[in-house]
C-alpha cells in the first residue's frame, strides 16, 4: 500500500477549517466559550501561529494515522510484517490483494470509519477528561461533536481518494 501524501495533506487541513466554522460565534462558539470558561481576553493572548502550527502537525499525524483505522487494505499489508514486494510472502496475501483490491476504499466507507472512531474513541476519552474536569456536558457535546464529524471527513478523504 502506498500512502497519499496529497489526501493526508488536505485532510489535515479539515480540523483547521471546520473549527473555523465550529467554533465560530455563529454556531457554537459563544457557547462553546461560555462553558469552557474561555474569555475574548484569554484568546488574544495566545501566540496564534505556534498554536496553528502545532495543531496542523498534530493534524498531519491523525490524518497518517487515520488511514490504518479505516484503509482494510492498510491490515492486510501489516499482517504481513510490511512490503508486500520481499521474497516468501504466503499467497494468502496476494489472494486477498486479487478479492478485494481498491473494494472499501470509498468516501461513504472512509465516513463510516470516521463516525466509529468519533463514538467509540473520541467520545469516551473526551467524556472522562470533561467529567474530572467539571465540565459540563454542553462543553462535552460540543467538542466531541466536532472531532466526530472532523474524522468522518478525514476519514473520508483519506479513504476515498484513491
């Protein structure tokens, strides 16, 4: 399996332009502020391009990582220890290469995968640190609905774009 490095960079980019949108006063942001405790005063101080710069990074690395989660081809590869290409691979793999080839690898099967991690991954985590943290479940919501449906389009493009 061969990474694209093109769909991992635009799906990168998903976590900054949908919290542009998400956490916008428009839509969540003045709630979202309000229940984090987060004040106009406390946002401008702040060094923004360290913040974005690091957060793009992070957004490289969960986009790479994506792909092993919701890419079924990405399995197959890793069962066999990693280049298919070596000498002494068992049939068994090329077999499942043949069977199912690009099958999965769809924008609609990426979404999927997306809304799974988002329920079953970012849920719980974000629930635990929100209940320890005090926080309320307004603030829980909002957040883990944004990374729900940040990695249904991540997921998404990196599985779609073949």
């Amino acid at each position: 399996m061969e990474f694209n490095f093109l769909a991992i960079l635009v799906a990168a980019i998903v976590p900054m332009v949908l919290g542009f949108l998400w956490y916008n006063p428009a839509l969540f942001g003045n709630a979202w502020m309000r229940e984090s405790g987060m004040t106009e005063e406390k946002m401008k101080s702040g060094n923004m391009g360290v913040i974005f710069g690091i957060s793009f990074l992070l957004s490289i690395v969960l986009a790479f990582f994506t792909q092993f989660l919701s890419i079924h081809q990405m399995g197959a590869v890793q069962m066999i220890g990693g280049d298919p290409t070596i000498d002494g691979i068992l049939p068994s793999f090329q077999a499942f290469m043949d069977d199912y080839g690009t099958a999965f690898r769809t924008y609609k099967h990426g979404a999927l995968h997306g809304l799974i991690m988002g329920l079953t991954i970012v849920f719980p985590i974000m629930a635990t640190n929100g209940l320890f943290e005090r926080k309320s479940w307004k603030h829980i919501f909002i957040n883990v609905g944004y990374w729900t449906v940040t990695l249904v389009i991540m997921n998404a493009i990196v599985c779609g774009w073949v």
